[in-house]
C-alpha cells in the first residue's frame, strides 16, 4: 500500500510540473503578441479619428453648398 502512494504522489507531483511548465511557457509567449495586438489597435483607433475627421469636413463642406462636382473626361478612352 506504501509503494502504490508513493507512485501516486509522484505522477500528482509531475502532472503539477508539468502544468506549471506549460502555463509559464504560455504566459512569457503571450506577452509580445498582446503588445502587438495593442499596439495595432491604437494604430487602428487614430486611423479611425482622421477618418471621422475627414468625414466631418466633408459634411461641413456638402451642407455649406461650396462644394462642386467637376465632370473629368479621359479623352483616351472610347
């Protein structure tokens, strides 16, 4: 009965290494990709802030009626 605890005490043992190895190899590996990820994001939102900037000014343009639609013809294409 001694041996078979202490078999078992041995495989609980390793099974716990085993997965604090894994959620440390996870955690170090996880760092830089959410750095990047965040990264892209704040890149994303600024993108997003000139857009709606853009968009503003055209609004603003169109509802003052200074806009003007200029007709542009290619005279190469038939």
């Amino acid at each position: 009965m001694n041996r078979h605890f202490g078999w078992a005490m041995l495989v609980v043992a390793g099974v716990l290494f085993g997965c604090l190895l894994g959620t440390q190899q996870k955690t170090s590996a996880e760092a830089p990709a959410d750095a990047a990820v965040e990264q892209r994001d704040d890149e994303i939102v600024e993108q997003l802030k000139q857009i709606n900037l853009q968009l503003k000014e055209l609004n603003t343009m169109f509802r003052s009626g200074t806009a003007r639609v200029v007709e542009v013809i290619n005279p190469g294409s038939e």
